[in-house]
C-alpha cells in the first residue's frame, strides 16, 4: 500500500542550551519545528535525570507548536495530572515502566491530553496490540533511551509490523534516537510519520545563530519526505 503520510519533525530540546530553554525553543519553532520534543528523565527508569513538572509548565509558555512529552519515568499514574497542568498536549509513557499501561493511557487520555505509549529497542511490536485503540501515538526508541547523540538501531521491521497493526486507526508512529537525514528515510519508509532529532537539529547552531537550526531542519524533511512517497 502506497500512502503519503505528512512528516512531523520533533526536535527534542534535550540537545538545546539548559540554559536557555525559551530561546531555545522560539527559534527551532521559528525554523520549521512541527512540535517540540520535551525529555522528562527521572534518573531511576533510566541512567539520566533532566526535569520536572515546573520546568516543563516553564516551556509551555514559549511553545506554539505541539508539546510532545515524553515521560521516562517510573511510577508513571502519580505524575499525569502535574504534567496535564504543566500543559502537555501529548504524554508519552513507557510500556516498561509499569504493569499497568493500560490503565495509564486511560489516565493520560482522563486528563485531557493525546496519550502516547513508547517501546524500547527491546520491546516487541505485540506488546502494543492490546493498546491500539487507547492510543494516539506510538514512539519506537531507535536507541535505549536515557541520552542524545547514541548509535541508531534499526527497527524498520518493528515499524511494518506496527503499521501493519494500526491498519486505519489515527496513530502517529514516531521514531526517537538517532534520527538524521541518513536513517531518517530508512522509518519513513517502514511506515513511520514522526521524527525526534535531538543532536542532528542542533549541531553546528544556537540561539544567535538559528538557521543552522533551520538547514538541519529542512535537510532531515526533505530526506524523510523522498521516502514519504515511495
Ligand atoms: C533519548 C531521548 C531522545 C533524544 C534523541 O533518550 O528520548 O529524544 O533526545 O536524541 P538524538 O536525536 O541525539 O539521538
Ligand atoms: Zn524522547
């Protein structure tokens, strides 16, 4: 089945200067960002640790886009609400960070926000399957999360499968590690119509000088979107 699906790019501020996060964010949004990726680490879940709710309720008021939060954390039920109020428009929670995923998105969706469900590198497609209607978006970790700037792993067969899944349910399928004009097409292909960049959006800009941000932007579009097509 041929389908051209509209690419998301997701450039995640964990790649952006600490601190400066609000002109961080305006100028990857004013270079063509589609949502704005937001790491939630808790050091325990995974080996890194970045911020919390009141961080994230600090970027709400800079974002225009989308914000696209994705919760490495465990427990993940006692933090929903924090994070429906800190403004998320999607919560992302990992299938492995708990027993009960089921019930998460229920929660996730109970507050008012798009509910995503993330599976590690490890993780098989099947573990969604019982999940597909409770769910708006699918992340496929590309690398084990806890860090920017580490080694794609593929998981195109994992993305097919995942597709083949959905069938015709809205679910965004986003890809998260790795992600640069090179493997980006690789996803596409397989089917997926997010893509996270941290270090392949940020790499060689800042803030006083954005339009790298801009080029590294539209190169990994214009990749993704040659494979789009096909
Ligand atoms: C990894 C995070 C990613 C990360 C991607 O744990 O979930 O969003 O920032 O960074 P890059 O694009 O550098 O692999
Ligand atoms: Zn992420």
């Amino acid at each position: 089945m041929s389908m051209r699906r509209k690419i998301r790019i997701a450039p995640s501020i964990l790649s952006a200067d600490f601190a400066d996060f609000g002109r961080e964010i305006r100028a990857i949004e004013d270079q063509g960002a589609d949502w704005v990726h937001v790491d939630v680490m808790d050091g325990h879940f995974v080996p890194n640790l970045t911020f919390g709710p009141p961080a994230v309720a600090a970027f709400r008021k800079h974002v225009r886009t989308v914000m696209d939060v994705h919760l490495m954390i465990a427990p993940v039920d006692p933090w929903i609400d924090a994070y429906a109020r800190a403004g998320a428009d999607i919560l992302t929670a990992h299938v492995e960070a708990g027993p009960h995923i089921h019930r998460t998105l229920q929660a996730i969706r109970g507050a008012g926000m798009k509910a995503g469900v993330a599976l590690n590198p490890g993780t098989p497609a099947e573990a969604v399957e019982h999940l597909l209607d409770l769910t708006d978006l699918i992340c496929v970790m590309t690398v084990n999360p806890g860090f920017g700037g580490q080694k794609f792993i593929d998981m195109s067969a994992k993305v097919r499968r995942l597709r083949a899944m959905i069938g015709d349910r809205p679910v965004h399928v986003e890809i998260d590690g790795g992600m640069d004009p090179v493997t980006a097409p690789l996803m596409v292909a397989a089917g997926a119509d997010v893509l996270v960049a941290g270090s392949a959006v940020f790499k060689g800009g800042s803030v006083d000088n954005p339009g790298v941000y801009g080029a590294n932007i539209r190169a990994i579009r214009a990749a993704a979107e040659g494979a789009a097509g096909a």
